[in-house]
C-alpha cells in the first residue's frame, strides 16, 4: 500500500474522531467531506450531503468568502442548527492551488451556559454580605469578596495568589481556619484575631473533589459586632414577647384609646401636646385617676418622631419594690441569688430610642429615683451586677395623681428629679370639670362596645339624660367600665333609667312624679322593644302583642322622630 493512501486513510481516521465537527467544501462552495461531530449537530443521516451546498444545511454560512478571498477567519462566534458555536474557516490547498475550504466547528453552547453559570455563583459570592476568602490545597488565597475587605481592611490584590503561612508570619491573622482545615479536613470555627485589632468569627468548610480528595477551604468570614447586634435585638423581641400586662406596655392607637372631646379644656390640653410631642424633652401628667392620662401619653408618643420605637409603660404601683429595680434597670447573669444564667434586658433598655411612660410616679422608691434621674441627666444607665454603662435614648413621660410638690415637702419625692420630669407639665382635668366630654365620651363606648361584642342594643333618652347629670368620680374610667358593663350585663335590648347601678339613678335628675300617661308610654315603648328582640319578624312582634302591624309600624317611626 503506498504511503500517501496510509497518510489519506490516517487524515480520514482524524478528522472523524474529532470532538469539534468538520467540514470540508470544494470551490463551488459544495460539501465534499463532513465528519460525525457535525453530521450530529446538522442532524443530518447517511450520505445525503455529499454535493450539497452547504448554504443547503447552514444557510448562514460564510464558507464563500474564504473560497473567494483565500484568507482564514479565526474565531467567529455563530448560531448554527439553534446551537451557539465557534467557527474556524481556512482555505485548503493542494499543490499550491486552492481547491476548497475547511471549517472546524465548536459548539460553545454548553461552555457559555457554565460560564454563566460561573458568573452568578462569582456575582452571589461577590455580593454576600458575609466575608468569603477561598483558598486551594496548598493553601494559597484564590478568591476574597468585598465584604470580607470591608470587615477586615485589607485589599484582595494584598492577599491574592498569597500562602496563608506567610500571611500569618507577616500578622494579617493570629491564626488560619484554612490550615486547621487543611489538616483536619473537617468544618472548624474559630474566634479569629484581624490586624491585631478586630475580632471575628470563622468558619471553614472543605469542598472535596469526586475523588473525595481536598480540592479546596471556603471560608466565611462575620463582624462579632454585628452578631452582638443581631443578639440584642433576638433578646428585646424576645422580652416583648414575655409582657403579658399593662404595667409594661400596651398597643396605641386602638379604638378606646380615641380622643373624644368637645369641651374648651381637653382642646387646650390637645392643642398643648401637639406643640411639645415633636420635641424630646420630659413631660408630666398630672390630675385624677381615670382621666385619660394613658391616652394622653399615647398621643405624645404618636405625634413624636419615635412614633415607629419601642413605647413602653410602666406602672411604678403595681411592680414590687423589691422586683422594680431588676425590671427598670436590668441585671447581668448571676447578679444575684435567683436571677436568670442569661441576665436579663431592663424595661428602660428596650425602649431605647423610644418613649417610656412612668406611670404613678409618685410611688417610685427614693433609692430608684436616684437611679432614674442618674439616666436621666447622663442619658446612659448600667445593669445591675454589671460593669458596662449603656447609652440610652429615651423620653420620659411621666405620670401622677399626687401633688408632687407636697411630696417633695414631706420628703418623699426628690426635687431634682421632680424638676428633671416636669419640664412640661400638662394638667389633666377631671370629667366633672369638663361636662361637655360626657356625652360624646358615652356614645363613643357605647357604639364601641356593641360593635366589639356584636350586640345591637340602644339607650333610652331618659338613661342619657341621668349619665349627663351624674358626677362622674372615677372620671373616663369609670363612664367606659358602666358602658361596657350595660351592653353585657343588660338583658334587654333597651336601656332604661332601670338597668343603671342605684347610685347613679338615684343621684340623676329622673322624676319620681312622671305622670301616669308618660310612665305608660316608657312602660310600653319597653315592652315592644323586648317583645320585637324575641321574633325574626315585625309581623310575627305584632301578632304577639295583639296588635295591627301597620299600628307597630306607626309607634316604632313616632319614636324614632323623638315624638
């Protein structure tokens, strides 16, 4: 067999093995030759192609211009049978004439979709708001994100391509989680020493290759600033969490807690707080109890810029003295016999930020008003059986029905912490004081609490009439507490001068001489009304009652005329 039909046979035997696919055409731009490669990507059978134009099968195809030209094109990106490739065309010469043209065919589609791939796995290391830094098997630094620089201070192009053995000895890190991973070959944490001056948390993880071999430590890299943070916050959330009742704090902006008044009084009283709740400074509500102070202190702290902070009230009368300070000020773990291992955050701690409501303040003992008016004029306060200070911003708004200043006189309530707490004082008056309030205040809580309990029920004009006239000792509290006590508590869909407490009915304005005609129609204005509560209909009330329908109908609209 003479060598050039080896060599001939030897070429064929190439090109068809070759991965890349192979094209070969002569000067009339005609497919002489293809492999199996790209036989597979024209999805193209048998020898149908032999003579073809390859316009035929690729009619993008540029073969011509090599063919006409004679010079190669190396390199051309082309989208061939919906497959990205790369594309090499060079002419082929035989015997120093050109006799057609070659191109070698590589499809790329798989090596861009890696590549892709790549690039987001770099852009979501990149973007990580963890530290990463990568080293290899021998340790050397491959890759380090921006985060890690911003928590560390040193530049990626200083640690790059660099052997963590040598980066240690030059002090970058009092120690390396690669190195002890790289012996080890298992996840380590560690407390790591940065520059000497920062510490952070380290965690190493070994990737392995499909030979199970160490092929590389991906290391993750996190501020114990931050977690610090993170810790304290988990703790406050927690610790709101565990309030259970109104001494520490309650939600504002509920439907009870409205503003509802009409008299000169409360609108001065308004009008002053929302001149002062922008600002800071402390606030003091005084007047007697049941005035609305809670509500008062809502409004500050809706109409402050610590609106969206912690608002938390405390009443100094209800906790302990014993458990107040702990609760206020908070204490480090085994500060004393019985507290918690973890310690525990202060009432005052969680409101940083925010607004505090010191309610009956007067009853503060002498030993925590020292301690309150130290936060005070510090603005930082220290846990018990602690010996860090924290800084604190809050705004106090305290609260009494004391005179504070007679306190004061019988030693019982410091002066330096009176005048720290009162800079703006705002004088609540009582509901006797203030007429006008009663009746909106009524009809407020009446429609409230029917809508709360989803009971329809009505109050004669002879009942509102007495609440007006009554006196009102215990103020808003105790006009809300009657309210709701009537719409549960009364059988009837209509409450009359009856159904209130004896010493209110017997302290309103009713007339025991009524006249017989008037006491007839509230006796049978009462009775239709139950009578009507009990049937589905108007019709089926009225046969009840042995009457007309259209006579029902007739009463029911007089009434409702006020006639």
């Amino acid at each position: 067999m003479p060598y050039e039909s080896v060599t001939a046979n030897l070429w064929e035997n190439i090109i068809a093995s070759m991965h890349n696919g192979v094209i070969v055409v002569n000067l009339d731009n005609q497919i002489s030759l293809m492999n199996e490669s790209a036989q597979k990507l024209l999805s193209v059978h048998n020898e149908d192609w032999k003579g073809q134009s390859i316009k035929t099968l690729i009619p993008n195809s540029r073969m011509h211009e090599v063919l006409e030209g004679g010079e190669s094109s190396i390199g051309e990106k082309m989208v061939i049978s919906g497959r990205a490739c790369m594309v090499n065309r060079t002419p082929l010469y035989e015997n120093g004439d050109r006799v057609g043209a070659i191109a070698v065919i590589q499809d790329i589609s798989e090596m861009d979709h890696y590549r892709n791939l790549l690039k987001q796995m770099e852009s979501i290391i990149e973007f990580s708001t963890d530290g990463i830094y990568v080293v290899d098997r021998e340790g050397v630094t491959m890759q380090v994100n921006t985060a890690y620089e911003e928590i560390t201070g040193f530049r990626r192009d200083e640690l790059i391509g660099r052997r963590m053995v040598d980066l240690m000895s030059e002090g970058y890190f009092d120690q390396s989680v690669s190195l002890l991973v790289l012996e080890r070959k298992q996840r380590i944490s560690i407390i790591q020493r940065i520059g000497g001056k920062k510490d952070v948390i380290v965690t190493g993880n070994p990737v392995f290759d499909e030979q199970g071999d160490l092929e590389m430590i991906v290391t993750s890299v996190r501020d114990i600033t931050h977690l610090n943070d993170l810790r304290m916050e988990l703790e406050k959330a927690h610790t709101f969490s565990q309030m259970q009742n109104n001494r520490y704090t309650i939600k504002s902006g509920e439907t009870e807690q409205s503003i509802i008044f009409r008299s000169p009084q409360i609108k001065k009283v308004y009008e002053h707080i929302q001149q002062v709740a922008p600002y800071p400074t402390s606030i003091l509500l005084y007047g007697p109890s049941g005035t609305g102070k809670e509500v008062m202190a809502n409004l500050v702290h809706d109409l402050s810029e610590r609106r969206e902070k912690p608002f938390i009230k405390i009443n100094c009368g209800a906790i302990p003295e014993q458990l107040l300070e702990s609760e206020l000020f908070g204490y480090e773990a085994g500060a004393f016999s019985g507290a918690s291992r973890n310690g525990k955050i202060g009432l005052l701690e969680l409101a940083d930020q925010g607004t505090v409501m010191l309610d009956e303040i007067a009853e503060l003992p002498l030993a925590l008003q020292v301690k309150l008016l130290r936060v005070l004029q510090e603005r930082q306060m220290r846990r018990i059986g602690g010996t860090k200070w924290r800084h604190l911003d809050i705004r106090i708004v305290a609260a009494t029905n004391q005179d504070l200043r007679n306190l004061i006189k019988s030693g019982k309530f410091r002066e330096d912490l009176f005048y720290r707490l009162a800079v703006v004082e705002i004088a609540i008056p009582s509901l006797a004081e203030r007429h006008e309030d009663i009746e909106p205040l009524m009809d407020h809580y009446f429609t409230y609490f029917c809508r709360q309990y989803r009971i329809n029920k009505q109050m004669s004009e002879e009942t509102k009439d007495i609440l007006i006239q009554y006196h009102w000792p215990g103020n808003v509290r105790e006009l809300r507490n009657l309210i709701e006590n009537m719409i549960v508590s009364v059988p009837s869909t209509m409450i009359e001068p009856v159904h209130l407490p004896p010493h209110i009915r017997d302290q309103g304005q009713f007339d025991p001489f009524t006249s017989l005609k008037e006491r007839v129609q509230q006796f049978e204005r009462r009775l239709i009304h139950e009578v009507i509560e009990k049937n589905s209909s108007l019709r089926k009330a009225a046969e009840q009652l042995g009457i007309d329908h259209s006579t029902l109908l007739k009463k029911m609209q007089r009434w409702d005329k006020g006639s």
